[in-house]
C-alpha cells in the first residue's frame, strides 16, 4: 500500500467539522483585521487552503461591494465578511446588513457585543455567522442568539480584545458549554500552537498578525517591518488608542511614544491630525493602524501585534505562511498521534480488580455517564445565566451567579477527564434546560434547578466507586460538595423569599 501524501496526511490530521461548516480545507481562518485584511489577502488565503474574512468594520457599502467583487474575480473558493455592530453607527451597520444579504455573502464574522437582531437577519437570509467572544457569558448568548460558530479570543490576540482571560484559561470553559463549533484566537503564529489547540478541541485556529506580515496584507510597509523585529514582549494591552470605539476597549498594540506617554493623555488631550487616508484625517489615540493607502506619523498610529508576534521573522507570500503553519501543524498532530499509541495502556478507570479486560469494559460506562453529566452541567450553565439576567433581587441574582460560574468551571473540567479517558465530550445540552427555561416564575424556576442539582448529585455517587483514577475521582467529589453547597445556599435563600416579577 503507497504511503499517503503530504496533502492527505494534512486532511487526516487537521481536517474539522468546522472546515466543512465555512468550506475550506484547513482549519486556519484569516482574522477579519479593519483595513488590512482586503481581497487581496482574503483571496490569497482562501486559495492555499484557508478561511478568508474581509475586515469591513465601518467601512461604506461601495467599498463592501468593490472588495467582495475582487475576492469573487480571483476566487470561487467561500469567504466572510467581518463586521463589528458596536463600532459602526446604526444606518452604517444597516446597510452593510443589507448589503451583505444581497450579495449573498457565504459567512458573516461579528465582534463585541451580541446583537440578535443582526445574527437574525443574517440567519434568515442563509447567511453563516461566526462570532467572536471574549468570555462564557458571551458565548453563550451568541449561541443563544442563534450564531453558527464562535472564535474564543484570549488576552494575547492583537487588536482589539474583549477578553480578560487568557487563551489556555478561557478555550476549555466555553468548549464545555458551547454545542456549536468553536475556533481559537490570541498570539497563534505557529503550527505548533495550532495542533495544541486542535488537541484541546477547538476546530480551527484563528491568524491575525501571522498574515498581516505578508505581502498581499493591506498595511503599510512600516507596520510590516515594526512586527517581524518584534519580540512578544513588545506587545502592551492598552485603552490609549480608542477614537471610534466604544469605551474600555483595551488594545495589544506594539509599544510606541503613545503607550509611553510621550504623545499626552490620551482623554484629555485636544484633536491632533497625524495623518491622512486619502481626504479623511487619521487623529492621534485612534484605532487606525497604518495602512498602504495612508500617509503621516505612522509611528503614533496603533501598531496592532498578538503575542504570538515573535513566531514572525520575514514578510513572505499569505499562501506561504499558510503552507508552513499547515506543515508544522501535521507534524506536530502525527507526532502526538504516534507517542499516544506508542504509549497506549489501559487508563486506570475501574474498581480494584487489577483485570485489564474489566477496566476497559467499564470504559463506555464512564464515559457515557460523563458525557451525561456534562450535558446537565451545560444546561445548569445556560439556565443560571438566563436567569440571573431576570432576577431583580441583587443577593438573589449574586447567589446564582456564583452558581453559574460553579457550572462553567465543572463543564470545563469534565470535558477535559472525557478527553483523558480518550473520549469526544458530548456537545449537547441536556433537556432539563428547555423544561426549566419554560417555567416563568422565577422562585419556582430555582426550585427546579435545585432538583436537578440534587439529580447532579446522586449521579456522581453512583460513578465515583466506578473510577479508580485519583485525580479524577478528586474532581468529581469536589463537584459533588460543591453541588450539595449551593443547593443548601439555594434552599435557605428561597427560604427566606423568592425574587418578585421581573
């Protein structure tokens, strides 16, 4: 039998759910970067394999036009469109919706706030979207407002970032509840990085500042040259460059007289021009990086740079950068694929019988009960957010708050003993959340989530004399104590009064 190539050895160990979703071959998606990421790059990319999202944030419908247009001459391959709500005035945002429906474009990206409405429409058009999030809260209501998928984008992404976590911290919470695809964003510049993450269950990673340091990017050369000498800790997350955004927008910028405050106080001081982009001015403290098309001091302009920015050492062609990311990625998922069966025993999930044929009986059940537990845990997860969204009583709202982080945190580490024990943790949600979502008194609500914690409760009892794995029969008896607390908390609250009509 002839050994297969290196193309069908990228398929086989690479190849996502999500790939089929956005319709492309690898599971690297280009960043939607405002101004940089323009058809040239968008086609470039889309042609080695990847997935292309044109970065249109506030731009005007012609321009929309103009640059799908362009991605559609040199390509047949899908590609989206990324569009950012909060930062764009609403008869802007409008249009572009509209604009985006007409022309038919196959995916549309979102960022920062969730809006329903604009996913709705999209949805109702045909239209895939993707959104970007930047915690558990968010991404659920994404889901929630009926996204496609979700890119989960960590502290050490350029750009402008809405998460206050990072990567390795946020991906495995938001994997435990989100039962759509989910994508990795923050500092990925490196196969290496991609097959970790692929590993970890996110089905595509996502590249910002690997592809504006190439030729067919639409920054200017300056920014260019700034990212490929830059080292990680180059980067700084910072608020001074925020004109056009809403506020407490951090950015991860590469350090520059502004971030060392030699340009003034960012709030305070007057309107100074830096810059043009042909006719429009470019204002000191914007979020405008510099781009081909733009003159002026570029070196007070923002510098956008991800973590990942030291993996970047040359300018080379988009299809280049994809190829070499493809590569090492292959390489680095056969060799885990080859250590894991080098080293494959069985795992130690059993009573103490010491018989490896029971041990690896028992394995299903495990696994099958995990997968239940977790589903539950998604569902409480869902709930208690929706919930303490309509509770009016701040201690009661406090309460299940605490309870719904509780959630997201057993959800992650279940997920992650499923992966242990060489399993695909379940990505559905149990149907306890749509029979207590439908009660609307919300006391009585609470006594529905207290019984099904109490059901959390005797589930793990049953498995944990199943397990003889230590640490994961310390995880799960921290569950359970955890679940016997907050069902107490719950009961005493209530007992001392619901929380009137929202």
């Amino acid at each position: 039998m002839p050994l297969p190539s290196v193309d069908e050895l990228s398929d086989d160990l690479l190849h996502t759910p999500l790939c089929d979703l956005l319709g492309c071959r690898y599971p690297l998606i280009l960043a939607g970067m405002g101004g940089v990421a323009r058809a040239e790059l968008v086609t470039a990319v889309t042609l080695a394999g990847a997935f292309g999202f044109l970065g249109m944030v506030r731009e005007p419908p012609e321009l929309i036009q103009e640059e799908v247009a362009k991605v559609r001459q040199g390509t047949s391959a899908a590609f989206g469109v990324n569009l950012i709500p909060a930062a764009t005035e609403p008869g802007l945002l409008t249009r572009q919706v509209e604009l985006c429906i007409a022309l038919a474009v196959p995916v549309v990206g979102l960022f920062w706030n969730v809006s329903p409405s604009v996913i709705g429409a999209l949805r109702a058009a045909g239209i895939k979207v993707v959104h970007q999030v930047g915690s558990v809260a968010e991404a659920l209501q994404a889901q929630e407002a009926g996204a496609h998928a979700l890119i989960v984008q960590g502290t050490e992404a350029g750009g402008h970032v809405r998460s206050r976590q990072g990567l390795d911290e946020l991906l495995p919470k938001v994997l435990a509840v989100a039962g759509i695809p989910v994508a990795a964003a923050g500092g990925i510049a490196a196969g290496a990085d991609v097959a970790r993450l692929l590993t970890q269950g996110a089905q595509a990673a996502v590249l910002g500042t690997a592809l504006l340091a190439t030729r067919e990017s639409f920054a200017h050369d300056f920014h260019k040259l700034r990212v490929v000498q830059a080292r990680a800790t180059d980067t700084i997350l910072t608020e001074a460059f925020h004109v056009n955004w809403p506020p407490n927008a951090p950015v991860r910028v590469l350090k520059n007289s502004v971030t060392s405050g030699q340009r003034g106080d960012p709030f305070r001081s007057p309107a100074t021009v830096i810059g043009h982009e042909l006719e429009r001015p470019i204002y000191l403290f914007s979020t405008d990086s510099p781009l081909r098309t733009m003159t002026g001091d570029y070196e007070a302009m923002a510098l956008y740079a991800g973590c990942g920015v030291e993996h970047i050492r040359e300018i080379v062609p988009a299809g280049q950068r994809v190829a070499s990311i493809v590569a090492e990625a292959v390489a680095a998922r056969g060799k885990a694929r080859r250590a894991a069966v080098g080293v494959a025993s069985p795992v130690c999930y059993a009573d103490e019988t010491g018989d490896d044929q029971t041990t690896e009986a028992l394995r299903p059940q495990i696994l099958a009960r995990l997968d239940e537990l977790l589903e539950a845990e998604r569902a409480g997860a869902r709930l208690t957010l929706r919930t303490a969204a309509e509770l009016q009583d701040d201690s009661l709202r406090e309460l299940v708050d605490l309870v719904h982080h509780d959630e997201v945190k057993w959800c992650a580490m279940l997920a992650r003993q499923i992966r242990k024990l060489h399993g695909t943790p379940s990505t559905r949600t149990g149907a306890f959340y749509d029979k207590a979502i439908g009660i609307g008194d919300l006391p009585e609500r609470l006594a529905f989530l207290n019984r099904g914690q109490g059901w959390v409760v005797r589930k793990l009892r049953e498995l944990m004399p199943m397990v003889a794995d230590p640490e994961i029969v310390h995880e799960l008896g921290e569950m359970l104590d955890a679940h016997r607390t907050n069902i107490d908390k719950v009961n005493d609250r209530l007992a001392h009064g619901g929380d009137g009509p929202s």
